[in-house]
C-alpha cells in the first residue's frame, strides 16, 4: 500500500509553478438553476465545493498577507488541475466577496484513485438465495414503503482495477461511481494535492488550508431541498426522502432504511445509526424488566416492616439519633426520614436484585448479537477487508516521513516520521499528559468532597432557622438533601468546564502521537476521550456509591478529612437515594446540555444566517450556496454521538441496581435521539464526505470493558450501597436465638437492633453540640449502621458480632453473584458465534465466484492471445516448409 501511494500520491506534490503557468479554475456566472448539481455545460456533476473570500475584498488583514493567501489558493487550484480534475468558479449571489469552486472528476480520474484506493465495485448480481425471516411479515410493518424508498441490488464485488475493466458490471459510466464514492475520492484527492513549499517541506491539503483561512469551507453538495424534491430530473432527491423517511418525528417507531443512509453518507454514518438502533431495540427488553422490579417495589413498599418501624411515632419517633456535625449540629427524631425510608423501599427491594442479575446476562447479549449483526453489515456493505486494502495513509503522517528504516517483513527501506527514540519519547509524553489531566479530574472531585463537607455545616445550622414555620418544607428540605443537590448541580458544571477544556487537549495529544490511518487516529483520541469521561463522569457516582459514610468512625471518635472536615454520613436507610439523585442530575443535565448543543445551537445559527441573507436579497440561490450557509459537521464527526451513548450505556450498566428505570429513560431518549440526530444531518448540517468503516472502532472493546465492571459495580452497590444484605442476615439469623428473641423469622426490631448506642456523655469537646440536651435519655443512636457494642459492655464502641456476619454475608455475596453472571456470560459468549454461519457462507461463495470470475475472464484471455500467437507460429511454420513452385 505505501508502494503504491508513493507512486501515484508523491507525483502529486509536484514543484510549485510560476506565476505565468498556473491553471486556474474557468469562470461562470450562475444561470438561475436553483437544484441544479451540475457544471454550466449541464454534463459534468459537482463532486466537491470550496469557497473563499475574494482576496481583493478582504479588509481584515495586511495586504502582503493577502498576496500570500491568493497565492497559495492558485498554486493549489492549478495543481488541482494537473492531477485531471475540473474546477469551475461562480461568485455568490448573496455576497459578492465569496467565491465558490465546483470541482469534478472526470471518468479517468476516478478509475485511477479507484484502484489506488481499493474501492470495491460491482462484478455481477448476487445469486445468492436469501430466505425470508419468519418474522417478516410483522416486520415489515415498521418498515419503509419499499415503492418509496427501492432496496439496494445486490452485487458480488471487488476491489477495483484498471486492466479488468470490462469484468465489472458497468452499465453508465456517469453513474457507476455513485455520488458518495465520487466525493470521497474528490476529497482523497484534495488531501494531498500540495500548495506551497518552504524550507524544503512541502505544505499540502484542504485541511491545513482551512485552518488557515485560505478556503473558508470545503464539502459535497445535498442532492436536493429536504423540503421539496429536486426540480431537476437528473437528481434523485435523496436528502427528500430521507428526511420524509427517517428524519421526520412520524417515523419514531419505523424501523431505519439503514442501507439507504449508507448510500447517501457512506458506511461511517451507517454504522452508528445502525449500532444506535440495534442498542435502542435491546434497551426495549431491558426497560420492560426494568418497570417489572419497579413496579414489584411500588407494590411491596407497605409491606416493608423497616420502614413501618422508622415512620412508627412510637418506635421512630422515640429513637433519638446522635448530631451528624460537630457543635452545630441537634439531635434529632429517627421518624423525620419517614418520607425517605419509603421511598427507599421501593428502590432497595428483592425486584432491583434480581434486575441488576438480569442486566449482567442483558449486556452480554447484547454485545454478541451486535457482532453478529455488525458482521452482516461488514458483507453487505463490502467492508470485510477495509482495514487491510483501503484504509489510507494520513497525509500529515505521511508529510513527516523523514526517517528511513529497514522493514522487518520486507528486508525494504521504507519511510517513518520518527525513530524509535522518538516514538518513545512522544509515547511518554503523551502518557504523562493523559495522566496529568486525570489527576485535575480527581483534584476537582475532591474539591467538592470538602464543599460537602464545609456546606452541610452552614445548612445544618441556618436551614432549619429559616424553615422553622413550614413543617411540609422542612420534610424534604434536609440539610442532607440540600446539600447534595447543590453539590451534584456544581458537580455537573465543572464536568462540562472540564470536558470542554480537555477536547482540545486530548486532539493536541493525539496530534502529537501522528497516528499512521485515520481509524488509528480515532482509536486513540476516543481511548483517551473516554477514559477522561469516565474518570469525569463517574467520580462523584462510585464516591457516593463505595465511599460516602463508609469511614466516618463513630460519634466519640470521628474521622476527620484534611484534619478540619468531619466525613459525610449516610441516613439511616443508606446513600442509595443520593447515588440516584446523583445519576438524575448528571444523566438529564447532560441529556439538555447535549440537545442544547447539538440541535439548538445549529438551528438558531442557521435561522439567522437565513434570515440575514433573506434580508439581503430575494434573489434565487444556488443548491451550493445554499449548503455553504448550514453548520459544518466538525472534524470529529460522529465521535461526540458515540460518547454520549456509550457514556449513557455505562450509567445504564453501572449503577442500574439503583435505579431500574434507568433503561426506560434511556430507551425513550434513544428514540427521540435517533430522529434527532437524522434530522439534524439531513436539515442543519452540510453533508458529510462518506467515509468507510468496518465496525464502531475502539468504542467496542469500551463497552465490553464496562459490561465486565457493570457486574462489579451492582454486586457492590447492593452488598455495600444499599441495606438488603444486613436486612437478610437479621432476618435469618438476628431475629431468632440465639441472637434474637422472636421465635420465628421477622423484620420486626430490625431497626432498634441495628443502631448502635451511644453515650451522650463521652462526646468530647470538639464534637459535643452545642444546643441542650432534652428529656431524660442519656444516650443516642447513631445514623448509619455501624453496628457496635453499646457503652457499658466489656467492648464498647468496638464492632458487634453481627457486623462480622454482615461483613463475610456482604462478601459471599459479591463473590457468588459475579462468579454466576460471569459463567453465564462465558457460556453465553461461546454460545453464540461472532459471524453467523450464513454470514461466513456469504463470503466465502463472493471470494469464490469473484476470484473464479476474474482469473476465468484473464485466462480466456490468455488463452485467446496464445491462441491467435500458435495460429501465427503454424500459418509461419507453413509457409517456411512449404515446397517452392517449379
């Protein structure tokens, strides 16, 4: 491959002309064809647009600096021009300073980057026989009017080459490289076509002239309005039916005409709607069992004798808890978190444990169905040996190829941008950086530990001053509450602060390592993007989760953060209620932040910008000015899509044994992001350069990463998080003797067992509060389950028996569950084959038939050369041996 893109790539970075040999573009006035997509002449298609501003008429830089920029804009167009491609120029209609250039590529340069890129093309129909699901009919419901939109034929295919031209199926010339493919060879082209030489360095690329100004925008054109289909006949108004189609909020429960999005913004495009569907239809069983374990938990919270307990004002309301602050803080009634120990019911139950099993065998079916179904996808859409034939070298990897080393495999001298000094070097640096940015990550969640920790001090002692005539408020008002909502809200600001502070850092780091291939490119920044994420996103969720009131002493022997903060304590019931208001904060802040971002901006950006150009002139526009004035996709495409869902997919997996809806929220998100996403392609943006992919790149070992961790997480949450394990051992073995005094299994004095005592007198100065003691009891209970022997006894303040059972309970229980749900997913993952056995016989009956067309029509060939070569060999035989006349 780097063979063959030193031959035909390196000539195109010729020497820069002089001024009197440069090519330039023809000129033409725009002729009132408002969809038209072809060139003045009515024959030649527009395959790629740039535009700039007219360097005569810039007024915002020096005018040696215009010179420049003008010069480098014609040695680029003119070497454009060299390499066989048209350029056609048309000043806009609405703003005289922009220029813009259609360029095209006639049929010999498309035959010539197609062999170099090893595009695959269509040999002849698939013969293939293909059964009809069983399902079909009810499927065919949810999909779109085949009248409307016409299935794609299917071909066997191969990669493209010249000299075997008359062995592809090519019907037309004009449409046997369809618009996709044409743009991404346009846009091959224009990536390595070379503008300017300095120090002997040679400066190329559509890229680098962007982000210089010189071309202010370089894109394909939309085949037509997504209003109204073309009035052109020659375009087919794909972007019309795509938007009719799929984008249109009435297509919410249609099945997606994936093949269709392929066709129009190539395999990339195609494979992230086609995993974001697949994901959704899977999130559809997850939130059925999901409402199920709910709806268990709504049912079952009157039963809960815990909670009866705690809202009792006979036993609750006579249970005096010790302060949860220092001097500040009262004493306090146990039945004023009635309101929270029912909810808790209804979220710490039976149902939610059986949820979270489910979730750990959900997710590996998921996974393995998505590669069987990515594997499918791979056939169709002739992206089985991408990474081998087609992926393309980057050219800013390949402009720093300086060093000549010796290839290992081919004993060859070939060209790298580094020696292995180098590498190491940048690997280090890169490294160090990564980790330096997670550690500024760590630092900010810690700084909101302490805001915590210093906050629920002054709402401890002010709140309830300010709320001390509304009862109804104050149930729900707590300190506690107040606190962390107002620390979740400032928790979520500084992960956006972050996030986008970080974007340009990770791309900078990225830059730096110089990827070889656009795929390596991604991998790389969406490892270091995620693993950002993830720290970022994730933090304050497995603090709250596995650390909050998990070492905080007891009441005479707090412990102390920084040697100043008193550690935060859960309430009685756990902080299983705050991890889920944690989760809703940051999942619905970053669900109204993104659409803000994503559909919001985009389209007020361009209301404005139509609404001043409508103000400017009536006149009629031209199909490529028109797209000129939507929003460029960005350089990272589809990466910031893929983030979220996947970052949504570990807030599912994760910590879904806290909150079982979780997969119906995701799922009616997923349905609505869907027809978001379509429409804002298909209506905000320009239209993207196709581009192919084989599979959903390095998110997919991310997302077996986390469904590995998801099954620890939930094992720990419900042994650590939530109180189901303490419950269970107090009902089979603290409730009857010898440790209890019932004479059968009961929740009955579960509370009163498990809050420990403590003695109102050994408080020591610096923790003692400061408001009077009341009534007669000498002692009070501590908040969290601590569970330790009472003052008096031998032991005191030292942990009971029972919080030794709860503990080997708590780890038996981690250690069982994560060993079932992990034997099940191996079974389950052996089970069921990455690539159907349909799948493999598909390809290896197109390898077949591909290969024995192609060799059979050569050795026709031959056979017919040396054929007429033996008749020339015998006719001169004949005629040497032939006996002369007399």
């Amino acid at each position: 491959l780097v063979l063959e893109l030193n031959q035909v790539i390196i000539p195109t970075y010729r020497t820069v002309p002089d001024q009197q040999n440069l090519h330039t573009p023809e000129w033409v006035d725009f002729d009132d064809k408002t969809d038209s997509l072809f060139f003045k002449d009515g024959q030649r298609r527009i395959d790629f647009v740039l535009v700039y501003e007219d360097e005569i008429k810039k007024m915002t830089h020096k005018r040696s600096d215009r010179k420049k920029q003008k010069r480098k804009r014609q040695v680029y167009e003119s070497n454009l021009i060299n390499n066989g491609l048209h350029l056609e120029a048309t000043r806009s209609v609405l703003d005289e300073k922009l220029i813009f250039v259609k360029v095209h590529a006639p049929w010999e340069v498309l035959c010539t980057y197609a062999e170099v890129m090893h595009i695959k093309m269509p040999l002849q129909h698939n013969d293939l026989k293909t059964r009809d699901s069983a399902f079909n009919w009810f499927s065919r419901l949810f999909r779109v009017d085949e009248n409307i939109i016409k299935p794609e034929q299917e071909f066997f295919t191969a990669p493209f080459q010249k000299e075997h031209l008359s062995n592809f199926y090519i019907q037309d010339k004009d449409t046997f490289f369809n618009p996709a493919t044409r743009s991404r060879i346009v846009h091959f082209i224009l990536s390595r076509v070379e503008y300017a030489t300095k120090n002997n360095v040679k400066k190329f690329g559509i890229n680098k002239l962007l982000d210089t100004g010189i071309y202010k925008a370089a894109f394909p054109l939309h085949d037509s309005s997504f209003r109204h289909p073309s009035t052109d006949p020659n375009c087919p108004s794909e972007r019309y039916l795509l938007y009719r189609e799929w984008a249109h909020p009435k297509n919410i429960f249609k099945m997606q005409p994936l093949d269709f999005i392929r066709k129009y913004y190539g395999e990339k495009i195609g494979i992230y709607f086609a995993w974001l569907g697949f994901y959704t239809n899977m999130l559809t069983v997850a939130a059925v069992v999901g409402v199920g374990c709910f709806l268990y938990g709504c049912l079952t919270k009157d039963n809960c004798t815990w909670s009866q307990e705690v809202c009792d004002p006979n036993i609750g309301g006579n249970i005096i808890m010790c302060p949860q602050c220092d001097k500040v803080c009262t004493y306090w009634n146990l039945n004023i978190t009635c309101e929270s120990s029912k909810k808790l019911c209804i979220f710490d139950s039976y149902g939610t444990l059986v949820f979270a099993v489910f979730m750990g065998i959900w997710v590996t079916f998921f996974l393995e169905f998505w590669k069987r179904r990515q594997a499918e996808l791979e056939y169709e859409w002739d992206t089985v040996e991408f990474l081998e034939q087609e992926e393309q070298v980057r050219p800013e990897y390949e402009a720093r190829c300086t060093h000549v080393v010796i290839n290992e495999i081919t004993q060859q001298e070939e060209h790298v941008p580094y020696t292995a000094c180098g590498k190491c070097v940048r690997m280090t640096f890169c490294t160090s950086a990564i980790f330096f940015w997670i550690l500024l990550i760590i630092a900010s969640v810690v700084g909101i530990i302490v805001y915590r920790l210093s906050v629920f001090l002054v709402f401890s002692a002010k709140l309830s001053q300010h709320i001390s005539g509304a009862e109804a408020i104050r149930k729900y008002l707590t300190p506690q509450t107040a606190t962390s909502v107002t620390a979740s809200l400032i928790s979520f600001v500084v992960i956006m602060i972050l996030n986008i502070i970080y974007e340009k850092v990770a791309i900078l780091i990225t830059d730096f390592e110089l990827p070889r291939t656009q795929t390596d490119y991604e991998n790389s920044l969406t490892t270091k993007m995620f693993l950002f994420q993830f720290v970022n996103y994730y933090s304050s969720c497995f603090y709250i989760a596995f650390f909050k009131g998990k070492f905080v002493g007891h009441p005479g022997s707090p412990v102390y953060w920084l040697g100043k903060y008193r550690n935060e304590e859960c309430d009685p019931g756990g902080c299983l209620l705050e991890l889920t208001t944690q989760l809703a904060i940051i999942v619905g802040g970053k669900a109204i932040w993104n659409n803000i971002q994503e559909v919001l901006l985009p389209l007020v950006k361009n209301l404005i910008g139509r609404y001043s150009a409508a103000a400017k002139s009536e006149k009629v526009v031209a199909r490529w000015e028109h797209d000129y004035h939507l929003q460029p996709i960005g350089k990272l495409g589809l990466f910031y899509e893929y983030l979220e869902m996947v970052i949504q997919f570990g807030f599912v997996t994760l910590f879904v044994a806290s909150f079982p809806l979780a997969p119906l929220l995701a799922l009616i998100n997923n349905m609505l992001e869907i027809r978001l996403d379509a429409w804002k392609l298909t209506t905000q943006f320009r239209r993207m350069v196709p581009q192919k992919a084989q599979d959903i790149g390095a998110w997919q070992p991310i997302l077996q990463g986390i469904a590995i961790l998801a099954v620890v997480t939930n094992a720990m949450i419900i042994a650590f998080t939530s109180d189901m394990i303490p419950r269970l051992v107090y009902y089979w073995s603290f409730s009857v003797p010898p440790y209890g005094s019932h004479s059968s299994h009961t929740m009955k004095g579960y509370i009163n067992s498990t809050l420990s005592v403590f003695k109102i007198s050994d408080f020591k100065n610096a923790s003692k509060p400061l408001s009077p003691w009341f009534g007669n009891q000498m002692t009070c209970r501590q908040v969290y389950r601590d569970l330790r022997y009472p003052p008096g006894h031998q032991h005191q303040y030292e942990h009971n028996i029972y919080y030794w059972h709860v503990i080997a309970a708590k780890l038996a229980f981690i250690i069982v569950m994560e060993h079932v749900i992990y034997f099940v997913k191996f079974i389950i993952s052996y089970a069921i084959p990455d690539v159907s056995q349909k799948t493999k016989s598909k390809v290896k009956r197109e390898k077949y038939l591909t290969q024995k067309l192609l060799h059979e029509n050569d050795l026709k060939g031959v056979k017919k050369n040396m054929g007429k070569i033996a008749d020339k060999i015998i006719k001169g035989a004949d005629s040497t041996f032939q006996p002369k006349d007399e």
